[in-house]
C-alpha cells in the first residue's frame, strides 16, 4: 500500500487495482474518513502520476443510505468536480458523520502537457464496493473507476 503524498495523516494509504478494462481504486486509513482520503489519491493517481498544487480548494457534500454507497457518491463527486472546473485534485480531507460526508478538495487546473492524463475517469462503480475494517483495525475503501 503506497502512501498518500502532502497527506497530513501518516496512516492514509492507497492503491490501485486491475479490473478489466477499468481501474480499481483502494484507500486504507485509521479511519473510515482516511480510508476514503486515501481512495481519492488512488483515483487521482490512476490519472497522473505528475505533482498537483494545491491551488484550489473545493468543498463537496455528500449523503447515502449506506457506508459503501457513500464512498461512491464520494468519488464521483470527485470525478464530477474535476469535469466541471477543469481542475486535478492531488489532496484531500473527509470528515463523515453517520452516511454524510464534508470533504475538502485541493488541486490546480488540469494541463495535459503538465499532467499527462493516462485516463479519464468516467464514474465509481458498485463493483467490488467494499467499505470495511481488516483483523488489524485498518479501515479500507474500495470499488471499481470506469474509466
């Protein structure tokens, strides 16, 4: 599990997975809150592998009726920012309260000649939709990213 970069908590992991033709992102955390932090790194680092600055910052709600379905309502919020505002976001911060979740995004404005987007990320799935904690305690998000 790699670390995530400029993250302020040292337990915030992530990864990515192979899944056919799409990606499958994965963050790990001492809490769910990190857990989800560190699936935001892994789906910005399943695009770009380049620095982002921390420009900007963009703030997100989210609301589910489960744990699970809100990492993907958080996700996608993620994707649906980085559409609209023409931006890559390389940091985050969650805060969750019951299936409601505030987060924070930072990032800069997308360059293809700076960040050399290897994909673009279409939408979280239900695939392999899991929010949970391991036998150590760790807490771990993940699901497939069409991409």
């Amino acid at each position: 599990m790699s670390r995530a970069p400029d993250s302020a908590a040292a337990t915030v992991g992530w990864e990515l997975f192979s899944h056919d033709a799409d990606v499958g992102v994965r963050g790990c955390g001492a809490t769910v809150a990190e857990a989800f932090e560190g699936a935001a790194v892994a789906l910005t680092a399943a695009i770009t592998d380049a620095p982002i600055a921390p420009k900007s910052q963009v703030e997100v709600r989210c609301e589910a009726p489960d744990i699970e379905l809100l990492l993907v309502d958080w996700l996608n919020a993620i994707i649906y920012e980085m559409a609209v505002r023409h931006m890559i976001f390389g940091r985050f911060a969650v805060e969750i309260e019951d299936t409601r979740l505030r987060g924070t995004l930072w990032g800069e404005g997308a360059d293809a000649k700076q960040h050399a987007p290897v994909c673009e990320p279409k939408g979280a799935t239900y695939t392999a939709l899991r929010v949970a904690k391991d036998a150590d305690g760790l807490w771990f998000a993940s699901c497939v990213v069409d991409v």
